[in-house]
C-alpha cells in the first residue's frame, strides 16, 4: 500500500524530469496555441501570446531546435510570412508534458 509521502515523492519526481523546453510560460503558451490550431503566423502568436517580436523569435528558434514546431516562410501580396506548425514530436512532447503536469499537480495535497 502506498502513503502520501509516496504520491508526493512520485509527484516531485515527475516535476524534477519534466521537459524544460516545454516548461517555459512562453513556449508553453506557444505550444499550447498551436496544439488547437493546424498552422498558426507569428503575427497570429504575437496577439495571442503577449510577447513581444523578439521574445517570440528566440522562443519559436528554441523550439524549432528541440524538432518541436516547423517554419514556413511565404510571400502574401509581396510581404513576408512566416508560418508555424507542431511537428508530431512536438505534438506527442506536448501530450507527454500535459500527462505528467496532471499526474504530478494530481500526486500533491491540496
């Protein structure tokens, strides 16, 4: 039989392995809008998120780099967009992410 010490220790556990690149209230936010949505532009981000130009790019390259979301640039009546979209290791690293954060939050006394 297993005691609350346990369930708060697996809980701690699951945090302390958790992904940090997931992790950061940016790019989970990031994730998280693009997790509901096939594709999304960074102009669409930058409204929903709050984050500003810069702070946005150095998130998006961070998670490009994990393999997490893939950028498409194109031209729209000459000017450029760039367009965002998880790849399906960022969509299955997403699902993982939300299944660990509920078990841990879960494992934790209220």
């Amino acid at each position: 039989m297993s005691s609350k010490k346990d369930h708060e220790a697996d809980a701690l556990s699951i945090i302390a392995n958790i992904d940090r690149v997931i992790h950061s209230p940016a790019r989970l936010m990031i994730l998280t809008y693009l997790f509901v949505v096939e594709s999304g532009d960074l102009v669409y981000l930058m409204r929903q998120t709050g984050l500003t130009w810069g702070n946005l790019a150095s998130h998006v390259s961070k998670l490009e780099e994990a393999g997490y979301i893939k950028i498409e640039k194109e031209f729209v009546d000459r000017k450029p967009r760039t367009w965002l979209q998880l790849t399906e290791a960022g969509r299955t690293a997403f699902q993982s992410y939300r299944q660990q954060m509920t078990a841990a939050l879960g494992g934790l006394p209220e």
